[in-house]
C-alpha cells in the first residue's frame, strides 16, 4: 500500500490555444510541481509557442497572445523534459481527460505515445465524496478556504493551487478509510469521437446545468454580443466544435462555435 510521505506526485496543469486537439488546438503552457508526499522537489513553468493562432475564449482565460508566445520554445523542444517530470511519480490532474488529450496530442504529433499508468484526478475525487455545488478548480479552492497563489503562469498558479486541494482532500479522506490505491486510475489514450468530447470544468457545467446561460460572444468578425441562452447539445461538426442552443436574445435557435464564447455564467450566479 502507498504512503503518503514517501510517494512521489507530479501535479499537472496546462493551458491550451482552445477546446480541442481534435481540430487543431494545441499546448501553450505547463506546469509540474513533482513533490514527495507534500515536499515540493522540483517545478517546471513553461511558456510554449503554439505555432497557431489562439481562440478569442483563450485569451480571454489565459490572458497570452501569439505576441507574448512569439520566440518561446515549441513542445517539440521540451517534450524529453516534460516526459522525464511525468515520469516521476503519480500524475495528479484536474479534469483529467481534458488536459491528457492535448498531452497525448502533442506526442503523436512527434511520432509517440505517452502511457500513465497512474492517474488521480482531483475532479473526480471531489465528485466521489463531496456534494458542492460546482467542481471546478477554482470554487473548490473556495470551498475547501485555500489560499490563492498568484504569482507564475495561469497554469503553474492551477497547479500550485490543485496540489494543495489534493492534499486537503486526502486529509479530509483519511476519516472514511480511503488509501491512497484506491484513488488511482489508468489512462487510455483517447479516441474520438467515440470517447466523447471533453471540456473545461466550468464549461462543461453550465452546458449541462439545465439553467438558462449568460454569454458573451464573439462573431468571426470580431464582434462581441451578450445573451442568454438555454443549452441543448455540443456537437462536431466539420470545422469545429460547437454549441446547439435557443438564444433567448433573438427568440431562435443558434449555433456557437465554442471557443468563442468569452464568458459563460449559469442564471442566478
């Protein structure tokens, strides 16, 4: 059975240029904190040149622009130094499948495969035993009153913050007999679009929430609008991935291409 002081941990966090790899998005930032037990042995807090354009809803999140990427090192060139940070311990991930696919992404594009055979996913141990009004990475950090880092990228911050609700909620689980082992799983390498579309936590809630959504959007234009929406179904089509609604604002129903909305809130939030 692992032990908590002497188990090795990789917490993982990356941004990306949009929702999906399967379309083209790829990794503009990440960050590894590889820790032993709760002692943090060593970060990485990397910058990536994407070598595309990133989605209006990107910039918006990640506050990066080609600009700001422009002369940074490609995957290409750091993939070996992410591998090794992999491979030293236990992959800890929030919202796992969304962040992998890209990882997997990234390798294939380079002729590999990436294989973890040990994976937590801090968004389903708060699903598994907590009943919280939302999962995402950043209502836990409220709910669970941990502090705020803001220093490092958007990514290392994430990461720094997971780490520290992980540790949090394996204190918490200690009282229901909860091992370690019992919190690991095994990666697949995704398939789609028989594995399903994954999104970003906050995202994928207020699809699925069943409430009616306020959203700002922007046209391929560059033009911005704000409405209320109710969700029906995210679907793929040729170019990308989009959003099937009744907009409320226009009494009809419309298609949103996904990484172009800006801001989504549920009503009442």
């Amino acid at each position: 059975m692992l032990e908590l002081s002497n188990t090795r941990f990789v917490f993982l966090d990356i941004e990306t240029t949009g929702l999906s790899p399967w379309f083209g998005d790829r990794i503009c930032q990440i960050a590894a904190i590889v820790t032993e037990g709760k002692r943090i042995k060593r970060t990485l807090d990397l910058l990536l040149d994407p070598e595309r354009d990133l989605s209006p809803s990107a910039v918006h999140v990640n506050g990066l622009d080609v600009q700001s990427l422009k002369g940074k090192p490609r995957f290409a060139d750091v993939a070996d130094e992410v591998g090794l940070a992999l491979g030293e311990g236990i992959i800890v991930c929030h919202n796992a499948k969304f962040d992998i696919q890209f990882l997997d992404n990234e390798y294939r594009k380079l002729g590999r495969t990436i294989e973890l055979p040990n994976l937590i996913d801090t968004l389903l141990m708060a699903r598994d035993h907590y009943d919280l009004p939302s999962y995402s990475l950043s209502h836990l950090a409220r709910d669970f009153q941990l502090a705020t880092y803001i220093h490092g990228s958007r990514a290392f911050a994430d990461a720094v913050t997971m780490k520290n609700l992980f540790f949090t909620m394996v204190d918490a689980l200690k009282t229901v007999d909860k091992s370690l082992d019992d919190l690991i799983g095994i990666y697949n390498s995704p398939a789609w679009p028989r594995e399903g579309i994954y999104l970003p936590t906050e995202l994928s809630e207020a699809i699925h929430s069943g409430k009616r959504l306020f959203i700002q959007y922007m046209d391929k234009d560059g033009d911005a609008s704000e409405r209320w929406i109710t969700p029906k179904e995210v679907i793929g089509l040729s170019d990308y991935l989009y959003l099937q609604a009744f907009c409320h604002t226009r009494n009809a129903e419309r298609t949103f291409r996904l990484d172009r909305i800006m801001k989504v809130e549920t009503n009442g939030s």
